[in-house]
C-alpha cells in the first residue's frame, strides 16, 4: 500500500468508526476510539499484511496491558469499531 492510501485508508476509518485520527509517532497514525475508562487504539500495519492492529490505552496515554496489542486484520470499515472493541473486551476478560 502506498502511503498516500494508507493516509486516506485512515480517515476513512476515524469516519467509519466515529473515531479521531491520532499520530503514532514515525509518519504513522491511526484512529483513537473512545470508550468507557480507556481509549482503543486501530493503527494500519503498513510494513506487513496483518490488516488492523488494536491495542488500549489509559487517559494518559500509556498502554493498559504491555501484551495487550491485538491483530483483528482486514475488515469491512462498517465493523471495524465493533470488531475492535469486541477484541479488546475477550482479551481484558479473557
């Protein structure tokens, strides 16, 4: 994928999602959903072909659990928040 899409791939998402689009640091971005005590975080994996990426973060920004990043992979936009959300529920309750 070409940056110029994975940018566009992005807002696409934050839209999609009801999401903002939030730097990742090195170039990169992603869509931070807020949720109930944390935010969950999508970022695009541009450097492979794992599809959506999704971790938690607290109010300060720090992960809530060092191995709590999960790979939900290549989905329709419409059910992204909710594949996201769902995949961070089973690991916090898992």
């Amino acid at each position: 994928m070409e940056y110029t899409e994975y940018l566009q791939e992005i807002d696409r998402a934050a839209g999609a999602t009801g999401g903002k689009v939030v730097s990742l640091a090195g170039g990169y971005f992603g869509v931070q959903l807020n949720t109930d005590g944390a935010n969950i975080l999508l970022a695009l994996d541009l450097d492979c072909d794992q599809g959506w990426v999704v971790w938690s973060e607290d109010q300060d920004g720090e992960r809530c659990c060092d191995a709590g990043e999960e790979i939900i992979g290549h989905l329709p936009l419409d059910v992204l928040r909710k594949q996201a959300v769902g995949a961070i529920a089973c690991h916090v309750h898992g």
